[in-house]
C-alpha cells in the first residue's frame, strides 16, 4: 500500500473513531453534563439524572430539555452545540438504569452538611411586628424561593433561596419558629422565622419523597426512593442520626417509601412502603429521662448527647395486602386510611392492632395525602380528591361508608377547610378547567361557588389564615400571584405577585392540627 494511501486511511479511520466517540452517550455525559450533575449521574449543581428521580418525565421530554434548556435554572440548551441524534442518545442513556443501584450514607450525608447561622446567634423574639404564628410558608417553584407572608396584612416579609423544586411541604417546630424544607433532589434546609434567615442545609437522599419533624422538635425523618432509604436527622443540627435501607419484613425486597408523616400522639413517624405491602412505624421517643425542655429551639446544654444513638430507633412492621401510596390519619391518629396501589379504594388500617380493619370503594385514584377532615351534622367526615376522576368523595369516618360523591369541574389535588369556615375548598387541577376553584358548604355538600380568580390560568391549593376568615389561592403561573379571598363573602382582599406559587402552609393551622388542613 502507497504512503499516499496509507495517509488516507489512517485519516479516515481516525474520523470515523472521533465521530463514534462524539456520538458515545456515555463520551457525550462526561462532556457535556457531569460538571454539574456530576460524573456518576448523583447531582451536584444540577440534579440527578437517573430514572428514578424524572417523577411523571419522559424520554422525549428529557430530550427536549436537553435541547431548550429549562428556564429559570442553569440548564442551558445544546441545540446548538449537539447534533438531533446526540441529543436523542443522551435522553436514551440517563434513562438507563446504573448497573448498581447508588448508594448515600451517613458518611455522604455528613460531608453534605452546612451550618450558616448557628442557634446560639439568633434573636429571642421576632424581627417584626407580624403574628408569627399567623405567617404562611409560600412555595416559589418558577425560581426556587420561599416567601414568608403576612397573614394579618398580606404582606410578603421575605423571600429566600432554596435548593430547585421543594417537594412534600414543609414542616414546622412545635412553636412554630422553625421550618424545615425538602428538594426533589434529597437537600433538607432549616430555616428560622423569627430571623427569617436559612441556618443550614444536609443533602440526605439523592431523590426525596417527603419529611416529617418529630412533635418535640428534635428528630427529622427523611424518605427517600433514591437510595431507597430512611434517614434520621437531628433537626437542629441536621447531622445523621441513623439511615436505614427500606426493606420488606424478608430483607430481599427493597422499597421506595410512599410517605413519611409524624404521628405525634403516638411519638412515632409513620412510613408507607410503595413497593411492599408494609407499613412501618418507627418510635422517636426516648423511654430514657431527657434533658430537654422545650420545642424547637429550646435546648438545653448536652442534649446532642441524650437523642438516641445510630440504630436505636425500634420499626414496627403492620403487614398489608397491598401497598398503599400516600396517606391520611383520622384526628385521634389511630386509624390511617392509606390508597391501594391500583387506584379503585382505599384501606383503613388500626394502628393500635397493627391491622387493616375496612376497605372503603374509592375509584379514579384518591389523594389520599391531601384529605381533609370535618365536622357536618355532628358527624366526623373526611373529604379526599381524586387525581383520575372529577369528583370529591365524603367519607364517614365511623362507618367507612361514602356518603356523599361531589361531582366536579375537573380532578383535583388539593382540599381544604377550617374548623371556623362553613367551607370546603376544591381546585381542578388535574382538569381541563384548572383556573377554576369550587367552594361546598359544609352541612349541605353542595357547591355553592365557582371561582375563576384569573380567567384561563391555573388555580390551586388553598389555604386559611389562622382564624379561618380568608384563604389563599395561587395562580400557578411563572408570573402568578397569591389571591386573597374572603371565605364569607368570596371577595378578593389582595393579590400578591409570585413566580409559580404553588404551595403555602400556614404556620398556627400546621403546629395546632387545624381541622381541614393536612398534616
């Protein structure tokens, strides 16, 4: 063979490998995305790519963010810099599952861990004149703020910064001075409301499900479904307590978690597992005697040295026929009625006897996590959405009987009410009609108003002040805003400008068990 034609195969063999090697997904990976979410697809700047952390995102979606960019984030598009097939391959390969399953331990957790403002510096008394007890907690997902609201005035008194798309509500201390947040992507941050300033932050998970706070204030339970564990955290400090893999009674089967809740009559959190047909209760409280006398942050010298060690919180197992996704616990916290897998019922399960005791005919999927109980007619009730039928199923809470099916504009996600409204409160979000809001009075069940507080917009998740006189809606838009109504008249009060409210919890409704509120 010629030197000349030797030169000509040489170049074309290292074309065709540098085009190969462009086109690898896994070359494309290391190129262009783990700087920020890092080499082995865990996060880091940005967060995980693994299939179990994309909630209802798909392969051709992936690639269209790829291509576009998400606004409001870091994530630029590379439309311009990969070819339709590059970009195709890349969406192909993070919907690959890692060939073993990752892993984030207590040692990963520590490392993650900051404390920016520590507890000893905070003020001893509100840095405003507002209730503190009357303050909402408002989620911003258009840009990834909390805002802390007014509930008397309606004003906003701050906003802060926090880890990309907060999933599960945050969660409170029993005096209602702090508040814990959780991100998709596993960051728990602690943040003080009399201060209004975030004091630290701890990566626990790589994909987190939900939080729960214990009713003392002193233990964070995190559930995860990437690693598929459950974390303790000391909620002050934010430093790991004890992380645990969620596994069936057998120790073969693993499980992400449906929902983590605190139960705090019974001193326990309460998991449902989404994979296996368990429930678990995990006991928080010491039998020890504590050095420790308060909520939140009133702690007393020496008491990191009295939480219970790594290991020693007791899991009761409450075995099931099916495994339920989120749930919702009656007032007395004994009974907890959870959603079967299949979306046709629910299951009523006595956590005193560690037994199902009822099944309750739910079809279309009821949301179980956002029911409400009420009072109508002397009867304790309970109002659950659905998140596949237009429709508001009433529950008695005595005889599991449905006594009542509202129908609706449109499925719904959330439900509300208060002990002092005469109103339940229904979004349809899920529906063709989702700027639309229904309003049913209590004793009759029956609509009574259809709101359309921005025509063409989407509209959802209410929430009352603390005494019930006016509710909060968002108008989940990038440039949306919080509406203010009368729950009486139904007038609006005020309108506040937010990026993409989505929740907004209320800080007395949340620490007291408000009736007609979540938990």
């Amino acid at each position: 063979m010629s030197r000349c034609r030797v030169g000509w195969w040489l170049a074309a063999a290292v074309a065709t490998a540098s085009a190969q090697a462009a086109s690898d997904p896994v070359t494309l990976y290391a190129t262009h995305c783990a700087s920020c979410h890092g080499a082995d697809r865990l996060g880091g700047q940005g967060p995980a790519l693994l299939p179990e952390a994309y909630g209802r995102l798909d392969v051709a979606e992936a690639a269209e963010v790829i291509a576009s960019g998400r606004p409001a984030t870091r994530m630029p598009g590379f439309r311009s810099v990969l070819a339709p097939e590059e970009i195709a391959s890349l969406a192909a390969y993070i919907f690959t599952p890692p060939s073993t399953p990752p892993r984030f331990t207590a040692r990963d957790i520590e490392a993650s861990r900051r404390i920016l403002v520590a507890d000893e510096a905070l003020p001893e008394r509100p840095l405003f004149d507002a209730d503190p007890l009357d303050l909402f907690v408002l989620v911003e997902a258009g840009d990834h703020h909390i805002s802390i609201l007014d509930g008397d005035g309606f004003v906003r008194l701050a906003r802060l910064a926090t880890h990309r798309a907060l999933h599960g509500g945050p969660k409170f201390s029993s005096d209602g001075r702090f508040v814990w947040t959780a991100s998709r992507d596993g960051w728990i941050e602690r943040f003080d409301l009399w201060s209004l300033a975030k004091l630290g932050e701890v990566r626990a998970g790589i994909h987190t499900r939900n939080i729960a706070v214990s009713a003392d204030g002193r233990i964070l339970a995190v559930a995860n479904w990437l690693p598929r564990t459950l974390v303790l955290l000391d909620a002050r400090t934010l430093a790991p307590l004890d992380v645990r893999d969620i596994r069936g009674a057998g120790g073969e089967a693993t499980s992400r978690a449906s929902a983590v809740y605190s139960a705090p009559p019974r001193q326990s959190f309460v998991l449902a597992l989404k994979d296996v047909p368990e429930i678990w209760e995990i006991a928080w409280a010491d039998p020890a005697p504590r050095r420790f006398s308060g909520f939140g942050h009133s702690y007393e010298k020496g008491m990191e040295e009295v939480l219970p060690p790594l290991g020693r919180f007791p899991v009761r197992r409450i075995d099931l026929a099916t495994p339920l996704e989120d749930f919702f616990f009656d007032p007395s916290y004994r009974l907890l009625v959870g959603a079967a897998r299949d979306g046709s019922r629910a299951v009523v399960v006595h956590l005193d006897l560690g037994q199902p005791i009822a099944e309750i005919p739910l079809p279309g999927m009821p949301h179980l996590g956002a029911g409400i109980a009420f009072t109508s007619r002397g009867r304790r009730l309970l109002a659950i959405p659905h998140l596949k039928e237009a429709a508001l199923s009433i529950v008695d809470l005595e005889t599991f009987a449905v006594v009542e099916r509202i129908p609706t504009l449109g499925p719904g996600f959330f439900v509300r009410s208060h002990e002092n409204s005469p109103h339940i409160w229904v979004d349809a979000l899920l529906g063709a009609q989702r700027d639309a809001v229904q309003v049913i009075d209590k004793e009759s069940l029956e609509i009574v108003a259809t709101l359309r507080p921005l025509p063409g917009k989407t509209a959802g998740h209410v929430e009352f002040d603390r005494e019930g006189r006016h509710v909060l809606l968002s108008i989940q838009e990038d440039e949306g805003a919080v509406v203010v109504i009368d729950d009486r008249s139904l007038a609006e009060v005020a309108r506040l400008p937010a990026r993409r409210p989505s929740g907004k919890y209320n800080v007395w409704n949340k620490t007291r068990l408000s009736e007609g509120t979540s938990h």
